[in-house]
C-alpha cells in the first residue's frame, strides 16, 4: 500500500476517533442534565406538569423550610417547591422584613441574586475575593435594584424600621444558602475557637446558643432609627488633625483611616466625619463654608 494511502487513512481513523469522543461526550453530558432536571434539554418543560402546576403563589403560608424569625419571613420558590422551574434555571424570593429586621449573612453557592427594593430602605452588602476583601455598601429605596454575584457572602437589612418588601431572583433553579453564622457553628468549638482567637471553647459555645433564627431581629439606636454602621458615631473625639485641611466657618470635617475607628467597626476602610454646627454647610468639594 503507498505511503500516501496509509497517510489518508490513518488521518481518518483519527478523525473518527475525535468525533466519537464528542458525540459520547455529548451524550454523556445530556444524560446528566436529564438525571438532574428530570427531562431532557430539548423540552419545554419538566414532563408530567400539569398547566396549574406553572402557577403558584409567593405570598401563602411559606413551607416549614422557609425562614420566618423575628425579623421578619423569607418565602422562596425553587425546584423543591415549585417543579415548573425544574430545566429553567431560576427562582424567586420574597422577603417580608420587620422594622430592622435582617436577613443574615449567608452565600448562594450555585447562583447569582438579583434584588429589588417594593417598599422600605434597606442595606445590603457583600464582600468580593479581591485581595482587600473589600466591601460594598448600599442603601436602597423603592425601585432600586441591586446583584450579588455567586457565592460571595452577603446579607439584606431593613433600616428604616418600618416594614420593608424585597424580591430577589436568581440564575437557578436550586441555589442553596449557606447562612454563615450557622453554618460556622457546625464545626467542633476547638476548631472555631482557634480561628476566632478564642481560648475558651465555653465562649465559643455561649456565643452559639444564643444565635438568632434568620430573619434576624435588629435594634433601635436612641435616635429611633435601626442600628447600623450608619446610626453610630464613628467621629474619633476632638479638632481635627492640622493635616486635615478646613475653610473658614462653623464645623469641620475629619477623614477617619482604619487605625481610628472602633474595633467593632467593620464596614469601609475610611469614613469621613462631618461635624456641623447650626447654619454650617458643606460645599460640593468638601470644604466646610458658613
């Protein structure tokens, strides 16, 4: 046989081996989707669903599983309770907050959420993986909308104590919660004790039994309005450091770096403190006018 056809054909059987290998794997991987979402990705939807079956309410007695502690009711419809998403990739959540009311810290490992404010003011917050772990911060009135991309830590806090509504969706179907404060608690008190700088496992057990079931309740700060990183007085005692600069007028403002703030503070790195007196106002630029 010439060198040429053997060439031809071993160039084939290698072609043929190639498009074996995707075709199975494709076959491979549209027989785990059917396992996971109970049908085949070419359908419409979940077989065996009945036209009733697409409708369903979010504001009904909330299963058993749902989060309704003082704070507040979280009610969600995913895959568990609502089959008709099963293949679509999202759910919905509604949340019914009570004046401070919190939905604690937690993570969705296997969604992003998109939040939007119906009634009230609410603070959110997550944290990114930079290398500063920085956090972002807002405050959201009606008709705000907001993301918390996947897996990142993050919590949603009524603080304007009244009652607060929010509806988050998310990009599937099943996107878990690991709430961290709960979470954390599973593991032996030895191992949250060294992580936490604790040298008594006691504490570290004292601090667990009296964690609050989700929604959380918040509390009041003596101005009447809920206890937040944005109702204390962060400002460090005294005129302001020379360096800072100031205009003539009443007042002064003070930028607080980290080393300045309380330990108990966890929000931005820098805060900047505005001290006024009665008439003082603050121009566009920052400087202090009468």
């Amino acid at each position: 046989m010439a060198l040429s056809s053997r060439a031809s054909i071993q160039t084939f059987l290698a072609s043929a081996l190639v498009a074996l290998w995707f075709a199975a794997r494709a076959q491979g991987q549209a027989a785990g989707a059917e396992a996971l979402y109970s049908g085949a990705p070419v359908q419409d939807f979940a077989p065996g669903l009945a036209t009733g079956d697409f409708v369903k309410s979010l504001t009904g007695t909330p299963p058993a599983a749902n989060p309704s502690g003082s704070g507040g009711q979280l009610r969600l419809l995913n895959a568990n309770n609502f089959p008709a998403v099963m293949g679509q990739g999202v759910a919905i959540a509604l949340i019914n907050f009570n004046p401070c009311g919190q939905n604690i810290l937690h993570t969705h490992p296997r969604a992003t959420e998109i939040s939007y404010v119906v009634s009230g003011k609410v603070l959110v917050g997550f944290v990114d993986t930079g290398a500063n772990l920085t956090l972002h911060l807002n405050v959201m009135n009606p008709g705000d909308v907001t993301l918390f991309p996947q897996g990142l830590m993050h919590f949603q806090q009524e603080i304007g104590n009244a009652p607060a509504v929010l509806v988050s969706a998310f990009n599937n179907e099943n996107p878990g919660v690991v709430p961290i404060p709960a979470t954390t608690f599973q593991f032996p008190p030895e191992i949250i004790a060294v992580a936490f700088g604790q040298t008594s496992v006691n504490s570290v057990n004292a601090f667990f039994a009296n964690l609050p079931a989700n929604l959380a309740q918040g509390s009041l700060s003596p101005g009447g309005i809920c206890q937040t990183i944005f109702s204390k007085n962060y400002a460090a005692p005294g005129p302001p450091a020379p360096a800072v600069p100031t205009s003539p007028g009443s007042g002064y403002r003070k930028l607080l770096s980290g080393e300045e703030l309380p330990g108990e503070f966890t929000g931005p790195k820098e805060v900047l403190s505005l001290h006024f007196d009665p008439g003082m106002l603050i121009s566009g630029g920052g400087d202090v006018l009468s």
